[in-house]
C-alpha cells in the first residue's frame, strides 16, 4: 500500500510540475499569443468597493468570472501568475474527477486528456474556460452518479451560460425536479445580476452581441475562405463588421427549438441525458456567431463519458478537430491574411464539430435502454453497507492517492455483492 501510494503521489506532483513547466514556458516565449488576454482582465485599476464591475467599468463576462480576477488582484504584481496558477487547478481537478468517478478506465482518461485537452490548454489556462469545465465535471458525475447537480449547473452557469444545458437534457426521467431547480436557480443568477446593475447588463449583453462573424465560427471560415478580409471588433477578428446581428438570434432559437426536443424526447424515450447534453453543448458552439478555440474544451467531459461508454468515433474526432485548431493557430497570421487553404482548415474543424454533435445525439438515442440500468445501479447503492457504498464525491482525490486505478483493474472488494454487477460499458456504483 505504502508503495503504491508513493508511486500515485509522485504521478500526482510530475503532472503538476509539468503543468507549471508549461505555463512558464508559454508565458516565458509567448507571451504575445497569450497573456495579452490575462492582463486585460486585471485592467488598469482593481475592483473595489469604489470601483464595481458592470457598475463602474464594463464586464464582458458573467458574474462568477470575478471569483478568480479578485482573487489574483490581491497578489498585485503577480496577478497572472495567481489567475494562471487558479485555471491550472480547475483544469487538473476536472482531470481528477472523471478518473476518481471511473478508476477502472483511468489509463485511458489520462491518455485521452494528455493527447487533446492538455495542447488546447495553452489557451484555455489564460481564460475562464476551465473554470466552467470543472464545475460542469462535476455536474455530470453528479448526474450520472444519481445525486443532486443543480448547484454546479447553477455555478457554471454564472461562468459561461452553456451549464444549463445539462439541466435541460435532464429534465427527462426521474431527474425533471433537479433540472428544474437548477434552471429556476439559473434564472435567478440573471435577475440577481440584473438588478445589481440593469445598465451594466444590458452592455454586456450588447458586448457578446457585437457585429460581424468571428472567422472561427461557422458562417465566419465560411466567408472567410472566400477571400473576406476580416477586421477587429470588441477584440475579435470578424469578417461583415456592421451586419450579421441575425446570426445570433437564429442560432439562439435553433438552440432553444432543439433544446425543446432533447427535454420531450427524453421524457418519452429516456434517452441518455449526458450525451444528449453533450449535443447541445456543441450546438451552441457551431450556431453562433463567435467560435473561439478554447471552446472545446467544453466538450471534453462530455467526450470522456461517451468513450468509456464504447462510443469508439467521439474521442478520435475530438481530438481532430483538436489537432486541426492547433495547426491553424501556428499559420494566424495567414489566416488573417485570407489565404485559402488555410481557412479551409477553419471549415474543415468546424464540420467536425457538428460530426462530434451528430454522434452525441445518435449515440444519446442509441443508450436508451442503459440510461435505466445508470439509475437503477444508482439506486441500488443504497441498500449497500458503508463498507461497499462508495461514492464518486469521497474518491475525489483517493485514486490520486491511494494508486487506485494504476492499472485498468478495478481494486478488489472481498464484501459480498448483494446486486448484480452491471455492464462495464457502463459508469457505475459498483457493489
């Protein structure tokens, strides 16, 4: 035990050292690329009493966003690396939960999150994507695991809006209560935020409205490999500046339509939440009008669930669109420039991700029938003894110390098995 502890621990501090390497690499050569965005968010005077975000300056984000600014404005000069150093952490925890939740496929997360996650992160360390992606972890772990998710669909939807979702995908069997007081709790996020400052809020939301395409998004590579130049606006390269406010608002009504339809059909069919949600995640990615690269990110979670489920298409084409990103990043100045193929890159990536939306929705339909079996093995835990019950929330941090999961075979339990183990294909509380 000793020995394997020791090893889980010193796997634990490579992977953070690691981690840190890295960011004092990016910072050190490529600063320029990404730490431009880190600054902006410390501003040139420090939230205060006398000085309000939405208030007294304008805040392009939502509420919980301030969390980790304040936090990191208290260090002064060494506010990136305190806001760097706190995205590190979502990003690892994030990692963390789905291999404490699933010990048996931890091999294959970490392998999974390594070869995708880990390049995206470069970017998403210097924004608040991970930020959401870990909160939204533990929603779906939560979920999956049949206990209560509405405070974590309500917290990162005070991050970046998209949580929600999950509630929505949810509001199909035997979980509409818990959807609906995470998406009353959401609404009251907003009016919450509303009546802090209603002038304040009603220039965010003209911020994130904006003009233009952003030439990562959809429609944008589109114009964009037609030879459109792009220009700048509210920080962002776009093409059509002055017009395409319609997009949008099209795009919100798709989501909302299809959104609609995941809610009934689950209902009905009992189709599998997780995946149905992870459909409409990447939805609200490709029907917008901006399309940032870091929003893939979003996806992951929702990718590792359907991998260790057997849906063997999910993860090769993330980690295409993944890889496709990147190569486009490394030629943004060609990109900028028009050239051709090179925005066909942008096409390319984004039609993967609408494959990767595709898939989650057929795959959700195709596991109606082990959506039950989730619950039933869920329900099932409660009839165990203490000594068997083990709950994804008390392994949190106990396969990283403890070497559970070191190999692919789960840890052997000598108490007897009242129930029936369930199919391994499934993530599941295990007797």
């Amino acid at each position: 035990m000793l020995t394997r502890c020791g090893g889980a621990t010193r796997t634990v501090i490579l992977e953070v050292v690691g981690r840190a390497v890295i960011a004092y690499l990016v910072w050190r050569f490529a600063a320029g690329l990404f730490w431009h965005d880190v600054v902006h968010y410390d501003g040139s005077r420090p939230f205060s009493l006398s000085y309000l975000p939405y208030r007294d300056r304008l805040w392009e984000f939502p509420p919980l966003t301030l969390v980790p600014v304040i936090a990191a404005q208290t260090a002064r000069t060494w506010f990136p690396a305190v806001f760097v150093s706190f995205m590190v952490g979502c990003e690892y925890t994030s990692l963390v939960v789905l291999r404490s939740a699933w010990p048996e496929y931890r091999t294959r997360i970490t392998h999974f999150w390594n070869a995708t996650v880990m390049p995206l992160a470069v970017l998403g360390w210097f924004r608040f994507d991970f930020l959401v992606t870990v909160l939204a972890t533990v929603a779906i772990v939560a979920l999956i695991d049949g206990r209560r998710f509405a405070r974590w669909i309500v917290l990162g939807f005070a991050v970046k809006l998209w949580p929600v979702l999950i509630a929505v995908a949810a509001i199909g069997r035997r979980r509409a209560r818990d959807a609906a007081t995470a998406i009353l709790g959401c609404g009251l996020v907003v009016a919450m935020w509303w009546a802090f400052s209603p002038a304040g809020f009603e220039k965010f939301l003209r911020f994130r409205q904006g003009t233009g395409l952003e030439i990562e998004s959809t429609l944008g590579a589109v114009r964009l490999a037609f030879g459109q130049r792009p220009t700048v606006v509210s920080g962002a390269w776009v093409v059509g500046a002055g017009g395409w406010t319609w997009v949008d608002r099209t795009g919100l009504l798709l989501l909302i339509v299809v959104s609609g339809g995941v809610a009934w059909s689950g209902r009905r069919w009992n189709s599998d939440r997780v995946l149905a949600a992870g459909g409409l995640v990447a939805l609200s990615m490709v029907c917008g009008r901006i399309m940032s690269p870091q929003y893939l990110t979003w996806l992951a979670p929702f990718i590792v669930v359907g991998m260790i489920r057997g849906h063997r298409r999910l993860a090769p084409l993330f980690a295409v669109a993944v890889w496709l990103t990147l190569t486009y990043l490394a030629m943004f100045n060609q990109l900028l420039s028009a050239v051709a193929w090179v925005s066909a890159i942008v096409v390319v990536r984004n039609l993967v991700v609408i494959a990767i939306m595709i898939e989650f929705f057929a795959a959700a339909r195709r596991d109606s029938a082990s959506e039950s079996e989730w619950t039933n093995a869920a329900k099932s835990s409660t009839s165990l003894s203490p000594a068997t019950a083990t709950h994804s929330s008390r392994r949190f941090f106990a396969s990283a110390l403890h070497g559970h999961g070191e190999t692919n075979e789960l840890p052997t339990d000598t108490s007897p098995a009242p129930h029936p183990a369930p199919s391994t294909r499934l993530p599941t509380i295990r007797s």
